[in-house]
C-alpha cells in the first residue's frame, strides 16, 4: 500500500471520487477508510475524526499523514491518471488551490445537496459529523 485514504463515506461527492480511484487501483496501491466507519474511532485513535471530515487526510505507507489537495494529487498520480493537477502543487498556484479546495471542503455539502436535486435543502442531509466551520 503506498497510501492509506481517510474519506467522508456519507459525501456523494467524496465517494463517487473514491469510487473511480478504486476502479483505477489496479495494482492496490491504495487503501481507502470511511471516517463514519462505527469502528474508525478505535482502529485509528490517532486520526482526529472530525478534523478528517473537514480536510481529506491521507496515510503515507511510512506513516506520515499529508492533507488536502495533496492527498488528492497522490492518489491520482498513483493511480496514474489526471496527471494535470500536478499542477496544482506547483509554486505560486499551490497556496491559491489550497484556498479554494478549503472553500469547496467547507461547503461540500451544500454542493452535494445543490446536485442532488433538493430544492427545498440544498444541504446534503446524510452527513453525521458537523464542522465548526474552522479548519
């Protein structure tokens, strides 16, 4: 296993994404955990659940733990597909995605519930763990 992926399992947004690394994980180079698993707590005592549903956390295969869009380009380039958001760790362009993938984690839900179809709650409604609204 090469990286070990902490994902918000009630996201639709978040699982179809997990969903199409799994089908490109041909050679199991990823391992994916549902932070809303009724056993995460104990198995990963050292993974804050909540800070995990408000940023994507990721496990290196050396146990170092990396965030976000880091998360995202590392399971990609793993993958070997969507090579272009190397771009997106680049100098000078790596602190304005990290903004806005901030903004977009901060509000996925809402997202979710915008492509749902709700027109009454825009809010995604299967999410248990709720943010503060800090990071």
């Amino acid at each position: 296993m090469k990286l070990k992926i902490f994902y918000d399992g009630l996201c639709p947004l978040c699982s179809a994404e997990i969903n199409q690394l799994r089908a490109y994980d041909t050679n199991n180079q990823l391992a994916f955990e549902d932070i809303h698993a009724a056993d995460f707590v104990k198995r990963y005592p050292g993974i804050d659940q909540v800070r995990a549903n408000r940023i994507l956390h990721g496990q290196m295969a050396d146990g170092g733990l990396i965030y976000g869009l880091d998360v995202t380009c590392m399971a990609w380039k793993t993958v070997g597909k969507h090579r272009w958001l190397s771009v997106l760790r680049w100098p000078g362009i790596r602190w304005l995605a990290d903004l806005v993938y901030l903004f977009f984690a901060r509000h996925r839900n809402l997202v979710a519930g915008f492509f749902s179809g709700d027109g009454k709650n825009r809010e995604c409604r299967s999410c248990k763990i709720r943010s503060t609204g800090q990071f």
